[in-house]
C-alpha cells in the first residue's frame, strides 16, 4: 500500500486532541513561534532552566513542518567543510561550536530519562560511504580540523585497491586504514564496486514529531501554571517595542509578550515590526532560503539492527543519498525494519511558496528506486508492507550555520533556527542555549551569533 505520507506522522495517526486557542496568560513572559523539534525545545528549556512562563504558538499542528517530514537522522556534523568554518571565525570558535553540537548527545539522553520518553532513540556506529576522490580528501579534511566526538573515536577505511590512494596528502594518514575493498562493501551493506571509503561516526534516528509531542505532553504535565501550547495559531505580525513585542494570531487575536523566539522554518508570510517601526526585512531574514526534500521508506522484512548510511556518490559534500533503518512500528508482524532513503532536494526560488501537499516529481521517485536498486545489498520488493513517499521544506541559513540568540537590532527578538539540513542536535542545543541567554548568562561569542 502507498502512502503520501511520512511513516512519523503516520505513527500519529488517531492520538490526541488538538490545542486549540482560547484563553492566554495576562502576562506572557515568553512566545515561541513554532512547535517543531526548535521550538519544543527551546519551550523545555526555558520551562526547566527559567521561572518565566511560555506560550509556543503553530500555525498547523505540533511537528507538522520539518519535524515531521524528516528522514530522522540524528547527526552531529554540518553540511559544509568544517575548513570552511574554521577560515570563517577562527579555530577556537569553529572547535567550540562543534563541542556545543557534540553536547547535544548528553541532552538527548538526559531529555529521555528526565521525561521517561516512550519514543524509541537509537544510537550506534553509523556510516558515510564515499565514491570518489574528493568527498574523500573532504571527509578527511573535517575530520583533520574538527574535535572528535567524545563519545567515541571514530575512523576511516579506503579500499587497498583505490587508484587515489597515492594522491593522499600525508597528514591525514593517521585517520584511516587500508582494507580490501569487500570489507568497505560489506559494511555500507551495498553491492556497488565504486565505494573507495567509508568513514564511522556516531548516529542515531528517532521518530522527531512523536519525540516532540511527548515531550510537550510532559510539559502540559510538569508546568499547567506556566505553559501553553495552541496549534492552528499562525502569527501573523510581530511588533517589537522597547519592552516587549506584541503577537497578532489569525490576524485578529493580539497578545503580548517580553520576548519572542522564533523558530521556525522561515517567515516570509509573517510580518516583523523592529522597535524603530521599520519591517525587519534584511540580511538574515531574507537569506533564510528553503530545499525541499524528497524522501521514501518502507516496511521490510529485514531483522538488521538500526543505522544510518549516507553515500557520497558524486564529487559533492553537498550531494549524497543517505539511509536510515529502525525497527518498524507499523506492523504487528516480527522481524520487520522501516527502511527510509532520501536525498534528492531542490531549491526554492525567492519569494516563492512552498506547498506541503504539492505532487511528488515522478522524477525524483526514480532516482530514489535507481539508488535503492543499483547500489543497496539487501534492495528487493519481496516482503514491502508499507511503502511511504513524502518531501518535507528545509531552511538554510546563508553560511549554512544554525542561528542562536537575541536580535542585533531588537534584544526582544530571539532565534533558534535554520535546520541545514541537519537539525536535531543544533535544535537541541539551540533551545539550552536560549534559555541560558534569558536567564542573564554571560554569551561569548559564537559561530551561530545572529549578523547583520
């Protein structure tokens, strides 16, 4: 059977009641504008760290944006060279936003237990499987000038058999080893001969929109006095004061707050008033841009344990199919894992809109099934159960960084946003971060420093 749908909203399916809007708090401490995996967590954060109260505000429904249509990996790298990084701010800043990132991995885990989440987190020894000699030399480039996680020392692998090998620059000759090609096969699980490498690092997957409504159920639970969630909410103005900022809802309800965080996808239809009463419209706003992303999954007959692959199949950092696998939920049958593979994205251009129920290329779906079959070791249609299809919109930030903090212009204004395409871990991390800004900590600065 074929669903339109992503397997993590399907899981959803036939929960709880809606949000709805009625009745705010008189005195609103804090809105945060959108209740994906960002604003979820920024809300926890500032619940458990702070004495203020939060109002979280979304125009459809918890997780229905990016959260939900994810492929649900959970990675700790950026989407661009961390060179690139280091050139850009220094090695200093560059070493301790990769940290910060690193850290997120002890939150996850401390969220988990305080909550006693129900959502399955997975976490093992993932992979990234690299085909020709420049994501390879760019693999090992990162890998030379970022810390390594501390949770685990990870390592590279190139083929004996590789005709780069010799073309290697000899200091990153302590960051990988030489095997027979067949080991490098075996462990991207792929039958395609032209994957000279693979590199090891630690990953996870988890269903991000069912992480995100437990934990906003908790919240309801823990903070009744100083906690509200309402979907359905579109904001459809902020204007920012001195002093606080007040919040037009459905472009009739207002309500005020001290400060406002957004985080969100992107705010082209929301309109932002500085203080001086100018529409704030520059420089950050403006190069928040969105991919679009298009992914598949399926029900498989598979008892494999969890992981998550990308595979470098072109020259490009930036281009690569990537897997997940976690054992299915969605059937009652033993033995089954929910196989999800994405990859292909395409870019909006300005100004233009993006549609959540728009049709899925043709296109696209045939060069996912091409992947699937040409490269993957275990591809076959025997035993599918579910097959799902679904493409979801990714903001990107102008330097490919997430964007943490208050507003250079306007202090009332904060944000924690720009998914990069790899957005739980800086989410997380995003949402502590806000909180220890509300609560007066001293901020050095940071490679996800609002500019402008």
């Amino acid at each position: 059977m074929l669903y339109t749908q992503s397997p993590w909203l399907f899981e959803l399916q036939g929960g709880r009641k809606a949000y709805t809007l009625n009745k705010a708090f008189p005195k609103n401490d804090i809105v945060v504008i959108g209740a994906g995996i960002a604003g979820i967590m920024t809300a926890y954060y500032i619940l458990t760290m702070t004495k203020k109260n939060v109002v979280v505000l979304e125009t459809n429904t918890i997780a229905s944006g990016a959260t939900g249509h994810n492929a649900g990996q959970i990675v700790n790298y950026f989407e661009r060279p961390f060179r690139e990084i280091v050139e850009e701010f220094g090695h200093d800043m560059a070493w301790q936003g990769q940290q910060d990132i690193n850290s997120a991995w002890d939150q996850l885990r401390e969220i988990q237990i305080k909550t006693k989440l129900k959502t399955p987190i997975y976490t093992f020894e993932g992979l990234s499987g690299c085909a020709y000699f420049q994501s390879v030399y760019e693999h090992l480039e990162s890998r030379f000038y970022r810390p390594q996680v501390a949770h685990q020392k990870e390592f590279g692998l190139i083929a004996d058999d590789c005709e780069f090998l010799d073309h290697i620059p000899a200091e990153f000759s302590d960051l990988y080893t030489v095997v027979p090609r067949r080991l490098i096969m075996e462990l991207l699980e792929t039958k395609d001969p032209t994957y000279s490498a693979a590199f090891t690092s630690k990953k996870g997957c988890m269903n991000s929109a069912m992480f995100c409504e437990e934990v906003a159920a908790y919240l309801l639970r823990m903070y009744p006095t100083r906690f509200q969630i309402y979907e359905g909410a579109h904001v459809s103005e902020v204007q920012l004061s001195a002093k606080d900022a007040l919040i037009t809802i459905n472009s009739q309800t207002q309500m005020r707050a001290q400060k406002v965080v957004l985080c969100t996808n992107g705010f082209r239809d929301m309109k932002l008033i500085g203080q001086a009463g100018a529409i704030i419209d520059i420089g950050r706003h403006e190069a928040l841009h969105g991919k679009v992303g298009y992914m598949k999954a399926y029900s498989y007959k598979d008892a494999s344990q969890p992981t998550a692959i990308s595979y470098y199949n072109t020259a490009s950092y930036n281009e690569y199919f990537y897997l997940t696998r976690r054992p299915s939920t969605l059937t009652t049958m033993a033995a089954r894992s929910l196989i999800s593979v994405g990859g292909p994205e395409y870019v909006l251009p300005d100004k233009s809109e993006y549609t959540a129920d728009s049709r899925y290329p043709a296109a696209v779906s045939k060069a996912i099934d091409a992947f699937v079959g040409s490269v993957l070791a275990t591809a076959s249609k025997e035993g599918y159960e579910h097959m799902f299809i679904w493409h979801g919109l990714m903001g990107y930030t102008n330097n490919g960084l997430r964007i943490i903090g208050p507003d250079t212009h306007n202090p009332n204004l904060l944000y924690n946003l720009g998914c990069n395409g790899v957005g739980i871990l800086p989410s997380i991390f995003g949402g502590k971060k806000i909180a220890l800004f509300l609560n007066g900590r001293v901020h050095k600065k940071s490679i996800f420093d609002p500019q402008g």
